[in-house]
C-alpha cells in the first residue's frame, strides 16, 4: 500500500527536518512565527488555531465567532460551535445512506465565500510542473471524464469531547461530539487528470491546495489562506476535484464550486472553494499541517506525529443524555465508519458495557461509507445508563475501550459511553 501511516510517517518526518533547516518553504507564512507557534503547539498543544471557539475570540480580542454560513443551521439539525455546525446525530435516524445536505456538518475556519461557477478559474502552478501555469476554467473541468464516489468527509477532532468528559483529559479545539462527519455522493474531475494536463512532472513532490475563503488570523498571526500539502503520490492515486454532492452542484458551504475530496484522510485535506494548486519539487509546509492537525503529547516526541487517516467510530441516532420510557420497546439505531476498511459487525451494549449484542447491519460493508445499524431495547429499570456502540472493521481492529491522548484532541476511536435516563 502505497499510503499506509508508516509510509506517510517516513515521508513526513524527512520532510520537517528539511522543513526546520530552511530548505521547505512555508508558502506565505513568516517562518519565524511558525516555528514559534509550532513551538506553543509542541509544549502544550495551546495554539488556539482551528479551535475558532468563542473563547479563543474573545481572547483574540475579536467578537466571538458566529457561523458565516449560507444554508439555515437550525437547532433541530445543527449544534453551532464557533464558526462551526456539527450534525445532530438524532436528525439523520430514518435518513438513507448520505448525508442530506440540509444536515451535513459545516467547518470554516471564517466564513463561506460566495463564488460562481462563471468566474471560477483553478490555476495550476509551481516548479514541479513542466511548464508555466496552467489554468481551468469551470467548463474545462466539466469536460475531463467525470468520476463519483461516495465517501465520507470527518473532521480530525470528531469525537475530541470525549477525551475531555470520558477521559477526563485536557484538549484545545472544538469540542465536537460524533457530529463532525458526513456521508456525500460527490462527483468530479480526477485531480491525477488536472494534475497531468498541467504539465506534472517526475520531480514533483508535494502539491499544496488553497481556499478562496479568506485569510485566517489566529494569535495576531496571519497564517493566510486555507491550505495543506499532500503528497504527490496521494495527488496521483484517488482524488477528486468535486462539482457535485449528492447530484446537487456543490453547495457553497461545503466548497462550491469546487473542492478537493481526499478518500480516507482528515477533512482538512478536503480544501473547499479551491482556488489554485501548487506543484512543487520541494517539500512544502503550511500551519496545517505543522501547527495543527499534528499530534502533540508525551507520546509522540517533540516533533510530534503527522496525520493522514482518519479512525474507527459509532454512533447513536439519539440525543445525548436523552430520556426514555421503561418497559417501553424502542429501535435503538446508529452508524458506523472506518477509513481503514469496511466495517464488518458492530456489537451494542445496553447496561454499560457489561453484557454486548450483535446489531442487525442495514447497509453492505462498503469502503468509505459507514454502515447502518439498529438493535430492539426494551428497558426493564429505571435510572441513568450509557448505551455503547462498538464497530470492528475488515482489517480485524475493534473500537478500544479509551484512546490515546494527544493535546489538541484528534482521532479519537474509542468506545463512546452514550448517557440516558430510563424514566
Ligand atoms: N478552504 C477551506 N477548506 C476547508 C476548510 C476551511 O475552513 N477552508 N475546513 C476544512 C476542514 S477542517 C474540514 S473538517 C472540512 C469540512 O468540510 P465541510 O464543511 O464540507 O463539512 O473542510 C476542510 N476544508
Ligand atoms: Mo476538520
């Protein structure tokens, strides 16, 4: 496998060292300010960036942050964090396999920016290209042979609220529930085909993707725009340059006209309203990738350790904390997922994680989408318990009983204790 972690972890590391002593360029950002909010980030994870919280604001000096969105987020669909909207798990019970839009999570570092199709131009640029820059027009895109997948887009701290209430441990950023995930049927351009048209050549290492939205300033730092490098290797396998979500133009809260949709990673991979690409023959850095979306902690040494993949979760159609009537039979439901394999059996416990049953699977395992599942629960007492969900997926790996911390909260896989009330 080409894009395993260890392969990824190697490539990564070379790439830092060469990145500290100057060869890397950090395309836009003073160097001096990112190797000091490296630093913060490496000591004690306390880089406010990508939290775009309230708190972090209000610290900035800044009015707290409000979602900037063009789809209503309402309460029954949406809980807002920061600039952010997580899906309520409860509002997809009955819903298909993909998310509708109408309820797929939101996360912008600012807010969304309105472009049309009409004027949208990806330029393609930089040293690992045979020539000078190459440009496509929206119609051009639409011309290349068009792929579509469904695959789900999860954000790096989904699940990071849980470290804190269930592992009683310390992390910055948003804290997420299991709602920052979302299901779509995208369909696009390859970007291997842009990639090639544009020249691509042997010497090319790393392409650096950028958003349209606009310049994110964190700590009186401004970081420019939205932007992480991926590997050219990844460049060339499975992404797309996404027009369409669930057969829809692609909405201008989730990247329209067009973003990046990468199978497997973190979704800050997935740059939305994509604006130029460079393609460059040196490693490249941005703060995404050093700053944030890293992991920091005592396990993971001072450089700390990239992310590429996303993990294994579950959960509940049901409200957290939600209240439910004794002896009263209800269909417990809920989701699956994994970016390593399809999931293959989920198992559920109603009293805490003493005694576990087989859920009925709704959906045939399938790679990049979660399963659906449910599970009849008649509750014969009354008083507060936890309903649990455990997913294994096709590589054998089940869901742990807890995860392992790192300060800014990212991939978390473990087991969730989901509390109700029998009353
Ligand atoms: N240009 C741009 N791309 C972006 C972001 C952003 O703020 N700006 N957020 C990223 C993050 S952190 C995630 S998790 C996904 C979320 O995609 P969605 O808002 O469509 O759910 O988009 C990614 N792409
Ligand atoms: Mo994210």
């Amino acid at each position: 496998m080409p894009h395993d972690l260890s392969d990824e972890s190697r490539y990564d590391r070379a790439r830092l060292r060469q990145w500290a002593r100057g060869r890397a360029r950090s395309a836009g950002v003073d160097r001096r300010d990112l190797l000091r909010l490296f630093a913060a980030g490496a000591a004690a994870g306390a880089v406010g960036l990508g939290s775009a919280g309230p708190a972090a604001a209000a610290a900035d000096g800044a009015p707290a942050a409000v979602p900037g969105t063009v789809k209503p987020l309402p309460p029954e669909l949406f809980t807002i964090r920061g600039t952010n909207a997580e899906t309520n798990f409860a509002a997809l019970r009955g819903t298909g396999p993909l998310t509708p839009v109408d309820r797929f999570f939101v996360r912008n570092h600012t807010t969304t920016p309105r472009i049309e199709a009409d004027g949208w131009k990806l330029s393609v640029w930089g040293d690992g290209l045979a020539g000078g820059p190459v440009e496509f027009s929206y119609d051009r895109l639409r011309e290349l042979p068009a792929v579509q997948r469904t695959l789900f887009i999860e954000c790096a701290g989904n699940g990071r609220n849980f470290y804190a209430t269930q592992q009683g441990q310390p992390v910055t950023g948003t804290p997420w529930t299991l709602g920052a995930i979302g299901v779509a049927r995208w369909r696009g351009a390859r970007l291997s085909d842009v990639l090639r048209l544009a020249g691509v050549t042997r010497g090319a290492v790393d392409v650096l993707p950028r958003g349209l939205d606009d310049e994110v300033v964190t700590g009186g730092v401004n970081l420019g725009r939205v932007r992480r490098p991926l590997p050219v290797s990844k460049a060339l396998d499975d992404v797309l340059l996404a027009y369409e979500m669930n057969g829809e133009p692609l909405p201008p809260d989730h990247g329209g006209p067009v973003r990046l949709v990468v199978p497997d990673w973190i979704g800050i991979s997935s740059i939305k309203w994509v604006g130029d690409i460079e393609v460059s023959g040196a490693p490249l850095y941005s703060p995404w990738n050093t700053d944030t979306y890293r992991l920091f902690g005592p396990d993971y040494g001072a450089e700390g350790a990239p992310m590429g993949r996303q993990t294994l979760k579950s959960a509940f159609e049901l409200e957290l904390g939600a209240t439910v009537p004794v002896h009263r039979t209800r269909l417990l439901t809920g989701r699956s997922w994994s970016a390593a394999a399809p999931v293959e059996r989920v198992e559920v416990s109603t009293d805490g994680g003493v005694r576990w049953q087989w859920a009925r699977l709704h959906d045939a395992p399938r790679r990049g989408s979660w399963v659906r599942w449910s599970l009849p629960w008649t509750p014969r007492a009354t008083g507060a318990t936890a309903l649990l969900a455990r997913a294994t997926d096709a590589t054998g790996r089940t869901q742990p009983a807890t995860s392992p911390h790192n300060t800014q909260g990212y991939l978390f896989d473990a087991v969730v204790r989901h509390p109700v009330t029998v009353v």
